[in-house]
C-alpha cells in the first residue's frame, strides 16, 4: 500500500476498522466541530460541506503538530426524498425513521475530506442506493432491540444486524459502511501524487 500515514478524524469505530483492514497507518484524533445542517444546499453537498469543517478542526487542534500524516474527514447521511435521516435521538425516532425506509430505496452519502500537509486539500463524495425489504412492525422492534440503531445515520447498521434489513445494494458497499474505501484511495492518490 502507497498511502501515506493518516489522521483519521472521526470517533466512528466502523472507520477505523475499515481503515485496518486495508492496513492503513493512522491515528485517531476527534475534532470538536459544530455537525448541524444549517441552511444546506442538499445533502450531498452537506456531507461534504461537513467533512471539510472537520478536517479543518482536526488541523486546527493539532497547531503543527500534523507531521507528514494526512488528516482524513467524513461524514455520512442517509436520504430518502425530502428527508435527512441523521443518527436517532430516541428508540422513537429510529422506529420511525425504519418505518420510513420499508421497502423503499434510500441513498447514503458521504463526503470526504483529506487535509495534507502544506496546506493541500481535496474532498470528493459517494453515492449508494440501499433498498430495504418491507419491515413488519415485529421486525422493527426485534432491530430496535439489537440497540444497534443508536448511533447510526438512518438508524441502521449494515454491517451488523441491520444487513437483514436490506435487500439490495447498489454502488458501493463500504459507503454505506461509513467510508468508501475506492474513493479514498483514488483520492489519496491524486492528492499525494503516488500511483501504485
């Protein structure tokens, strides 16, 4: 792997696993930074509009302190038509939020951000279509029950319990993981300006 040593500016574990499992070189540092949508021209210019914010804090936080790593910011949302479905604040809400997404085919996306030393910066975004299968209400409180839906974008996980939910994917899996590793390495790539 050619990718040079990372900042991985996220606190999402699903990451930083992912980054692990291709062999990354990173570390973790979680920026403190405003997440609201505030007046967003569409999701998938918010995703970006919010990885680049993050980014920009982590580089901030660290006042020098970067060295040659690459700071690397994301952030995921789940659309379906007019609604932003971000990570539930109550069993409630995700109950909803599934409710809304049975048997509908909803997009995730999610921004990236890549902040390099001197200054140089890049973000990009990807775009997956996920088609749940029609939720019986008895399914949905099962999923509720799992507590995987907490801290999710959209209320579910696919990595997880929540894979039982979707019948379809179409794009890229990691993506709705929570990073679209293809993305990052083509960016990465363009960025650094080394090829394989």
């Amino acid at each position: 792997m050619n990718w040079p040593k990372l900042i991985l500016a996220s606190a999402s574990p699903r990451r930083a696993e992912l980054l692990r499992q291709v062999g990354a070189d990173f570390i973790v540092r979680i920026p403190v930074t405003d997440e609201s949508a505030g007046g967003s021209p569409g999701p998938a210019a918010l995703t970006v509009r919010l990885a680049r914010r993050k980014a920009l804090a982590a580089r901030e936080s660290l006042r020098g302190r970067q060295g040659g790593r690459v700071i690397l910011a994301a952030d995921t949302v789940v659309s379906y038509r007019h609604h932003l479905l971000g990570k539930p604040e109550s069993e409630k809400e995700a109950a909803g939020m599934l409710g809304l997404l049975s048997g509908k085919t909803h997009q995730v996306i999610t921004g990236l951000c890549l902040a390099g030393p001197g200054g140089r910066m890049a973000t990009g975004r990807e775009t997956t279509a996920v088609k749940f299968r029609r939720l019986s209400p008895d399914t949905i409180r099962w999923y509720l029950s799992t507590g995987e839906h907490a801290d999710k974008a959209g209320a579910y996980g696919i990595q997880g319990h929540g894979a039982l939910l979707v019948e379809r994917v179409e794009g890229c899996y990691f993506n709705v993981v929570g990073l679209p590793l293809a993305l990052l390495d083509r960016m990465l790539t363009k960025l650094t300006g080394v090829d394989r």
